[in-house]
C-alpha cells in the first residue's frame, strides 16, 4: 500500500470518527478504504464492465 495525504472537512472526520466510534469500521483508514472501493466499484468498473 501508498500513503497518500489528502485533506477532509471536518464534518466528514466527526462522522468517520462516529463510525469508528460505533464499531462499524476499525479505524479511519479502513472506512476512506471501503469507501473508495465502492467508488471505483460504480464509477470505473461498472461503466467498463469490470465487476
């Protein structure tokens, strides 16, 4: 894996923080993870066909 540093509104590190809190994920990274997956799950490889 890369590290990357990318900056976030607040907003957006209180609610990762309340899912990490809430136990849904271990940590922040693992949350942005996830979420980037299904980022490029509907954007990039649905639109070639790529499931």
């Amino acid at each position: 894996m890369k590290l990357i540093t990318l900056y976030l509104p607040e907003t957006y590190i209180k609610a990762l923080d309340q899912l990490v809190d809430e136990r849904f994920y271990p940590n922040r990274a693992e949350a942005i993870r996830v979420a980037i997956r299904d980022l490029i799950s509907a954007e990039v490889w649905r639109r070639n066909g790529v499931d």
